[in-house]
C-alpha cells in the first residue's frame, strides 16, 4: 500500500472512501465539517446506522461505512479513535482504530481512502506516537486497499509526517 499526503480539505479528496473521526455516538452534537460536506442524505444514513445497529455507541478503535452523499468518494468510514491518557497505555487502541478502518474499507472495496491522521484530533496523540502509530500500521496491514492519503490540516503539520515517510 502507497501512503500519501496531503492538505487538500478531507471532503474534496477523489477517492472511494473518506474517514471521517467520530466520538461513540456516531451522530454527536452536531455534524463535523465532513458530515455537512455530505449533505442530509449522508446525515440521515449515520443516523440511521445508530438507530439500527450501534444503539449502545461505538466502542473505542470500532470502525462502520455508510454511504458519502454529495462527496466525491462513494462511501464514509466512521471511526472511533481512542483518547490518549498519561493514566494507561492506550496505543494497541489506535493500532486497532487503524486496522478496523482498513477492514471496514475491504468490506466495501475501496481500494483509495483519505484520512485524518487518527490521534491528530482532541484529545490529542503526542504528534510523535501519532505519527510512529499511522506510518507503523497502515503499510504492514494486509489489505486490498492500494493508497492511503493522510490529510492534514497545514503544511506545518504536514512536515513532520513528510519526514518520517521519507525515514521509512
């Protein structure tokens, strides 16, 4: 598998799957950026999958598909990072967050999915663990998916992860 990068904005990516990063109520507050992207259509069909089969919540490192709405990519993945705390050692979580979202895009076929890097996002992953975890997991997991694009916000943010692709 190819991992990429990128700063384009997550719901503009020309893929077949974008991962969108979710609390355990898969429908919390209010849609995130990706989720309004989607349109009502996409909103309707998350809140249709908690309705139907995740009524107890997502549990931590759980990864499900719905379809992507108005967006270019055919399907949403929603995953439910684990937050880190100093308190315990969470990092086999996020490893897993990482599977489960490639089994998820397998069950689907997509073979090009764009994401977020998983602990980027409150609460916040230290950057270094973040990066080992994604670079570390996603090319040594076997999957039919061919290319990963990692999102990131700024080009400030998408430095560190440049470095440690090229490292690999």
């Amino acid at each position: 598998m190819r991992l990429t990068l990128s700063t384009d904005p997550l719901f503009i990516c020309r893929v077949d799957a974008v991962v969108r990063r979710t609390t355990s109520n898969i429908t919390h507050l209010s849609p995130d950026d990706v989720l309004l992207e989607a349109g009502p259509d996409a909103v309707a069909a998350v809140r249709h999958l908690r309705r139907a089969s995740e009524r107890s919540g997502l549990e931590p490192a759980a990864a499900i598909t719905s379809t992507a709405g108005t967006l270019p990519a055919r399907w949403l993945i929603h995953v439910h990072p684990p937050g880190y705390d100093l308190r315990t050692s969470s990092e086999h979580l996020l490893r897993l967050a990482y599977r489960n979202v490639l089994a998820a895009a397998d069950a689907v076929g997509a073979e090009t999915v764009a994401m977020r890097p998983l602990g980027t996002s409150a609460p916040y992953w230290p950057l270094e663990t973040a990066i080992r975890v994604a670079i570390g997991v996603l090319p040594n997991t076997p999957t039919g998916v061919r290319e990963v694009r990692l999102v990131l916000r700024t080009a400030a943010a998408l430095e560190p992860f440049a470095e440690a692709l090229a490292r690999r």
